[in-house]
C-alpha cells in the first residue's frame, strides 16, 4: 500500500468505502492516479466539477479572486457573492438567495425558510414537510429526516420531528397532505436512490395539490441542477415553478458552496439574525461559481442533451444492460452483472463510474470531449457483456 492509503486507514474515520485509487492529478475529464494510469472520469466527483479538473477559465476566476482576498465574514459587503446572488436570480426568476457550503445545509435553510413561513402564514403546528422515498436531501439529523430511506436513519434515532416520506404518486400525496403539511420536497430526479426521474403527471398533481392547500414546493436541485440535466435546474423541463430551490454540489465547479433560493412568496421569510453561515457566500467559492454559471448556456446545455442521447442510444438494448434512466448527463444502468463487478472491470480498463443504490450511476463533467465518451461508452458495454 502507499503512504497515503496507510495514513488514510489509520487516521481517517472510515466512512467510506473507497475505491482502490489514488488520485494525484487530473485535466479536464481525465483523472490520474499515482502510478501514472490514466481514467476517463464519468463521476465528476459526484456531479461536482462542472467542467472537469483543472479547468483554465475556472481556475483563473477562483485565482484571481485569491489574490485579492479570500474571507471577510458576512459582516461585510462583498462583489462576488453579491454578483453571483444577481445572476443566479436572473436565470431563474427566484428572488432572493442565501448562501452556505454544502447541499445538506442548503437543505437545512430550505426547510427552516418553509417552517417559519407556514408557521407565519397558518400558525403553530403547521410544519410537516412531506418527502419522497427514495429521496436522499444529506447527512445531518434534520436532513436525514428528510431522507426517504430507512437504511440512512436506523443507528441515529430520534430524527427531528415533522417529515413524512411517500411514494411518488398522487393517491399517496392527497393522503399524507393535512392541515399539519408546510410543504413537499423533492429531487426531479432522486440521483442517490437510483437516477429517477419523476413521472410528468406526479409532478402536475403536485402542482395542482399544493396550490390548493397552500403548500410550498421544494426542489433540491444539489444533484441534478446546475446543467446537469441539460436545462439550468432540472424542473425547468416540467412546466412548474418551485417556492424553494437549494442546489450545491456542481455549482461552483469544486469548491464547496450551497445555495436556497427563495422565490416570491417566501422572499421575505428571513430577517437579519434569523439564519447564517461563517463561510456561506464565501468569495473564492462565490467567483468559481459566477464562472461556472456564466458557462452553463444555451449551447453547453444542448450538448449536454446532445451527449445524453448519445449515451442512452449506445447503451440501451445491449447485452448485460436491462435498463437506462436519467435525465442530461446524471444517467442509471440497471446491468445484469452486479454494479460492484462493472465497476471494477471498467476501472482496470481506465473509466472510473460511479453508483447508485444497485445500479450504475454516471455523472461525466458537462463537457466532457465526445471522443472521451463514445470511448468511455465503449468500455463500459465490454464490461456488461457476459463473458
Ligand atoms: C449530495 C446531495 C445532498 C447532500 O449534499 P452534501 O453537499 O453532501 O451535504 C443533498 N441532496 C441531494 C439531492 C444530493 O444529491
């Protein structure tokens, strides 16, 4: 074993299982290791560098911005966080945002933006938040309570109080909506619990409920926004306006930055000391994130649904593959070999994939060079094939 992975077993608390990898380096979708093997990388380090490894344009906004300062508190006033806040308004018609560092506090700010206006708007005991199963919104108490699956829950009971989780359908939504529900929350498409898209008609009755019980709709976008899905965030394609959108992970192409935008009825919902974060809207994370959002337009956008119909033409029917599911280039394969075996096989023949729940997950940098795909795609049919 290497120093690194001997440090790592003795001194990092095992949470994760890792893969068997060292990763020195990487440039734009190629990743490598520290004997020099070269990866093609379809994980992004799970749908966070936009735009690949060392990207110039993106190192050059976050490096310009070291160099002028790197932290002030948000006791000040600063360009980046504000520019970005602008932007991120602009492209999506939501009003105001609040910014903090990971998709579970994201979350967390989303769900405390929706508690205060319900209790605001229809008084106590109004704060039930009603999710998905499957769903996966992080790993704090609150967060995980959100989180539709048991498995995530069971060694940290009691959760915080006040979520529900259902099945996507509509008989299951009228039947856990009471005068007790504050809003409903949900992925457009659950990447962790297995790359699903939600039905066009689930989502329309969602619409239609919570409009009738004054409910707040709630997108966690953290996986599947940010272009991901070849539209900016993913409900853009279902016709529908959410109150709330939280998004993390791709948004800053790397460093570490959250953000709950808060639409028209909720804009006013937080008031000085009502919520904060040390390093939210931090400016270096803030000027990688303007880079990366300037980038995300019309034209990489109809690449990214240019090369998911690529990869859904080339995989589906094949043979070890029983099915294909996702939205732009957040892509399940249901394979026939368990995905544990596809994704060693693919790793030794140098593309690193990832996974979800048992499938396989891809989440390749957004511009990811055609060539490297179609080869990456290749690699991959090999290994589903049986042998
Ligand atoms: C990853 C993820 C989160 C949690 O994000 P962290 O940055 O790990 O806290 C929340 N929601 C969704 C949909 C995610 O994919």
């Amino acid at each position: 074993m290497t120093d690194t992975k001997l440090l790592d077993k003795e001194y990092i608390a095992p949470t994760y299982g890792r893969f068997p990898v060292e990763i020195v380096r990487g440039e734009g979708s190629l990743l490598y290791d520290n004997e020099g093997k070269e990866y093609i990388d379809m994980g992004s380090g799970i749908a966070v560098n936009t735009f690949g490894t060392a990207d110039p344009l993106w190192i050059k906004a976050v490096t310009e911005q070291l160099s002028l300062f790197q932290h002030t508190s948000n006791l000040y006033y600063t360009a980046p966080c504000a520019r970005l806040a602008e932007l991120l308004c602009q492209r999506t018609g939501m009003k105001k945002v609040f910014f903090s560092n990971s998709g579970a506090e994201a979350n967390e700010c989303a769900i405390k933006a929706a508690r205060k206006y319900a209790f605001e708007k229809k008084g106590e005991g109004c704060y039930e938040i009603i999710t998905l199963k499957n769903s996966f919104h992080g790993r704090t108490i609150t967060t995980l309570a959100a989180t539709g699956q048991d498995s995530f829950h069971k060694d940290f009971l009691p959760l915080t109080d006040g979520f529900i989780s259902i099945e996507p359908t509509e008989e299951a939504l009228l039947a856990a909506v009471s005068d007790k529900t504050a809003a409903i929350l949900f992925e457009i498409v659950r990447g962790e619990g297995g790359v699903l898209p939600l039905d066009r008609d689930f989502v329309k009755a969602m619409c239609r409920v919570a409009k009738e019980k004054e409910l707040l709709l709630i997108a966690d976008e953290v996986q599947c926004g940010n272009g991901r899905s070849g539209t900016l965030y993913a409900y853009m394609q279902y016709g529908m306006t959410p109150d709330i959108v939280s998004t993390a992970k791709g948004l800053a192409g790397g460093l570490p930055l959250g953000a709950t935008m808060l639409g028209e009825k909720v804009e006013g919902v937080f008031t000085p000391g009502t919520h904060g974060s040390t390093f939210g809207g931090n400016p270096i994370a803030s000027a990688g994130a303007y880079s990366i959002l300037s980038r995300l337009d019309d034209t990489l956008l109809c690449e990214v649904k240019e090369k998911s119909e690529l990869i859904f033409s080339s995989l589906l029917g094949q043979p070890g593959i029983k099915s294909v599911t996702g939205l732009g280039l957040m892509i399940g394969i249901e394979t026939e070999k368990p995905a544990a075996e596809v994704l060693a096989k693919c790793r030794d023949l140098g593309v690193l994939l990832l996974t979800a729940k048992t499938k396989v997950r891809l989440l390749p940098p957004l511009n990811i060079e055609k060539e490297l795909l179609v080869k990456a795609i290749e690699v991959i049919k090999t290994a589903c094939r049986e042998e």
